[in-house]
C-alpha cells in the first residue's frame, strides 16, 4: 500500500523562534486520507495522523481556544 501526500504543506510559525506547526493530507488507495501535523520547536519535535473526525475535533478546540482569547479574563485560572 503506497501513501503519498495529497495537496498542499501548510505551516504556521517560525521554527527558529517560536516553533512551527505544519499539515497536510496523506492517504492511499486502500484507505480514507489522514491529516498529519507535524510540531516542532528549539527543544524538539513531535507529530501525529489524525483521522478526518480528529482533526475535525482538533479545529473545534482550536477554535475554541480563540473564542476564548478574545474575550477579557474567559479561561483564565488561578
């Protein structure tokens, strides 16, 4: 079973300041494509495939997060 990228490598950040984030799509003939993200920054480095509904649930949070940002003292602990 061949796996190869599908579309296009995006980033977000700058990996020698603070860290990079990069996501593409890989997949193969005999099975559904997943979403790879690739993180990395000055200590190290890490990555993970995420099936469709993951990486769905991984933007929910993200966006979630940013809901939250955007919001004086929302999700502040302590």
């Amino acid at each position: 079973m061949a796996r190869r990228h599908r579309g296009v490598l995006l980033r977000v950040g700058e990996v020698r300041s603070s860290g990079l984030v990069v996501s593409y799509l890989i997949g193969s003939d005999d099975e559904p494509p997943t979403v790879v993200v690739h993180a990395s920054c000055r200590a190290d480095s890490g990555w993970a495939e995420l099936t469709l509904p993951q990486a769905e649930q991984l933007v929910d949070q993200l966006r979630s997060l940013l809901t939250q940002a955007t919001r004086p003292g929302e999700g502040e602990h302590g």
